[in-house]
C-alpha cells in the first residue's frame, strides 16, 4: 500500500490509498488458470476437504480482506486480523451455502467486518483502563505527531509526508462511528457496490446509503480540520 498524490480539492478516503500488487513470482499461467476458477465451484471443492481449493480462494481475497481491515483498524495488525478472518473462514465453511444473491465474497467480507469491529472495540476497552499508548500519534495543533523517531534510511521529508498524511486519514475514520466508518470502508475504499456491502452489513439499501452520505460529510469535515500542513504537489 502506498500514498496516492493528491490535489487541493477536498480529499475523500479513496484518493489517499493505491493497493499494490503483491502476487509475487506465481508464474503467470498457473496464476490466470486459479482466477478464472468460479468461486462456487472452489467453496463447493473447499467444503469436501480441498486444501487447495481454498488456497486459491485466500489468494484471491487476502489482498481485499488485508486492505478492509487494514483500513478500519490500522496497518499494524491487519495481517494477524487478516489470518483470523481466513481461519474463522475455514472453520465455518461447511456451513456455508450460496443462497440467491449471497456470495462467498459477502460473507467473507462480512466475516472480516465483524473481525475489525471486535478488535475496535477490544481496543476502546484497552484505553479505558489503561489510558494511550506511548506509541500512538500526538495530535497536535500542528496535526498529528509520532512519538517515535521515523526511520532514518530513507528521505526523511518523504516518510514524513507519507506517514502524517496516512496517519491524519485513520486518525479521521477513527472520529466516525462503527457504521459510518464501515459503510465508507467498503464501499469508498474497498470497491464493493451498495447492494454487496448492504449484504455485507445486513442492511437494508436505503440504510446503507444514508450512512454513507452522512460519513462522507462527517470525513470531508473533520479531515480539513486536520488535514497536513504541507504544499499538496510535494506528495510523492
């Protein structure tokens, strides 16, 4: 994941982040051959003890299940949260069926939501007896600031702009609600349509896009509060 160049308009979440492509040296073939595998007939394979089957499907949404709970809860975690979703996943998969519109994605995906809402919430708990950790950001009038010292092997003005500016954007999904921020997540930043997230969050359509506006406005809003300080062209 890497910070997206941004302008002077206003900023929503999805300008922010670019996914990378982490397939790796999986040779090309065999890569192409797994993808166009339907993933009805791969649950239905996983279901009867396929090991590989399943690998392909954790292939295939590891990187969007990263980026979702990497997005509501921060980076640090993610893979472990991550790995969680896919085991859950595993575990329960036998109950799993396809009933009219639900799909694997959907249910992987709300699996993953409930994951990252749990770990939030464990976290709020954590705060409330134990007060913040000494190595969160500061937020100062400045914007936000690490406490730590950033890592010296690279430009040190760039990782500063990279890691302010990915800090100031969690930091703002954090002022929204549970489900302002999860509407958001899916759909801004993950891609998933309204009717895929409203199946993802069991809601109905007209709920979900309610919730989106009102997190739209509520990120517009608290993000120029808190929005850098440095010249926008100068991202990299």
């Amino acid at each position: 994941m890497r910070i997206r160049e941004v302008d002077d308009e206003t900023i929503s979440p999805s300008q922010v982040f670019v996914e990378e492509n982490n397939d790796g040296d999986r040779p090309l073939a065999e890569a192409s051959a797994a993808q166009n595998i339907d993933d009805n007939v791969l649950v239905k394979a996983a279901q009867q003890g396929d090991a590989e089957a399943f690998g392909i499907l954790v292939d295939r949404y590891h990187s969007q299940i990263y980026g979702m709970v990497g997005r509501m809860c921060g980076t640090d975690e993610a893979e472990d949260l991550t790995q969680d979703v896919f085991l859950k996943a595993l575990k329960a998969l036998r109950r799993f069926q396809f009933h009219g519109a639900a799909s694997f994605r959907t249910w992987l995906y709300r699996i993953g939501v409930n994951e990252a809402i749990n770990e939030l919430r464990q976290r709020k708990r954590r705060r409330q007896v134990m007060g913040p950790s000494l190595d969160e950001p500061v937020l100062t009038d400045d914007g936000l600031v690490q406490r730590q010292l950033s890592d010296t092997t690279e430009e040190p003005y760039r990782l500063t702009v990279q890691n302010e500016l990915q800090q100031v954007v969690h930091k703002v999904l954090e002022m929204l609600t549970e489900k302002q921020r999860t509407a958001l997540v899916l759909i801004d930043l993950q891609g998933l349509t309204y009717e895929e997230a409203a199946g993802v969050l069991a809601c109905p359509l007209g709920t979900l896009k309610s919730r989106l506006v009102r997190a739209r406005g509520v990120f517009a809003e608290k993000f120029r509060e808190h929005q850098p300080q440095w010249t926008p062209n100068e991202v990299i």
